[in-house]
C-alpha cells in the first residue's frame, strides 16, 4: 500500500514559486500518492478569540486538519513575508491550534523554502524548523532552494544538479 504525502506552499500566491517547489519535491518519493493543497481553498476570516466564540471554528480549519490526520508524510514549502510565514499559513495554523495545539498530530515533516532572492527563504525555513515540533511536526529534513528563477524550471524541477542531489539525498533519507 502506498503511503499519502500531503503537501503544500504556504503562500496564498496564485502563482507560488513555493508551491512549484513542494510538488516537484512530493513527487521524488517512491510508492507514494500526493494530495496537493492550494491555501485559496481554505481561506478564512483572521482568527481571533472573540471569532471563536461567537462563530466557532470554521469549517475549512477543521477540513485542512483532517487532511493533515489522513496523511503520512507533510511536505510544506514555505513563502517568506517579511522573514516569517505568510498571513494566508499562519491564520490557518492559528485556526487549526485551536482544534489541537499538536496541529500536525505528530506527522513526519519535510519543510522547504524557496525564493527569487539568494538566501531562499532561509529566515522563515529556520523559524518553521524550530517551531513545528512545539506544534505536533517531527520534522525529518529541510531545503531551502535560493535563486528561485535561476534554479527550478517549470515542468522540470530543480535544474542546479547539486542543489537537486542535495534535496535527492535528504528525500531518500526519510521512510514513510
């Protein structure tokens, strides 16, 4: 039985260099099926407690959570704004904490970056390292992808043989 990689860019971008990222990336790994995500489809109002209690929770938090229960593998490539996560990914994340702190239900977690600038979105790929253990990730691997437009080409993936070998490497190093 194949194992499920659930993956996404976490930008809301309807042309995401991240999300570019995360479905060549998801399509290395052997025996597996790939859900791709598209963070417009899960759009919601800013979290906010008092939008909690007098609405509840809303639906697409609940359904993108569910996603993430049903999946063996997250593969998340981040967007960076202002050296940190996007606003569309944070207020998802802020919604679905509120249905568990432990959001991503202690899943495997390979988190990549990218970006047109040299640095590749290092900044947020460190911050999101660092935080989504607290969050219920175990993150296996991480890549950050710099130069965006010099080194991936649509339809071929990442066109640097070394900086492919070394996404190569960290894919082949994680069991699912």
């Amino acid at each position: 039985m194949s194992k499920k990689i659930l993956a996404f860019g976490a930008s809301n971008s309807s042309d995401s260099i991240n999300k570019q990222l995360a479905s060549y990336a998801s399509k290395q790994f052997e025996n597996t099926t790939v859900e791709l995500l598209d963070l417009n489809d899960y759009e919601m109002p800013i979290y906010s407690k008092d939008r909690e209690r007098d609405n509840g929770i809303p639906q697409p938090a609940n359904d993108f959570y569910d996603k993430i229960g049903g999946a063996d593998l997250i593969l998340i490539s981040f967007a960076e704004n202002n050296g940190a996560y996007t606003t569309a990914f944070k207020n998802i994340l802020d919604w679905m904490s509120r249905i568990n702190g432990k959001t991503f239900q202690e899943k495997p977690m390979l988190l990549l970056a990218t970006s047109p600038g040299a640095r590749g979105g290092s900044a947020v790929l460190d911050i999101a390292v660092k935080r989504m253990p607290f969050q219920g990730g175990v993150v296996k691997g991480s890549f950050s992808l710099p130069s965006f437009n010099e080194n991936f080409e649509s339809g071929k993936g990442i066109t640097n043989p070394e900086l492919n070998n070394q996404l190569l490497a960290i894919i082949r190093a994680i069991e699912i």
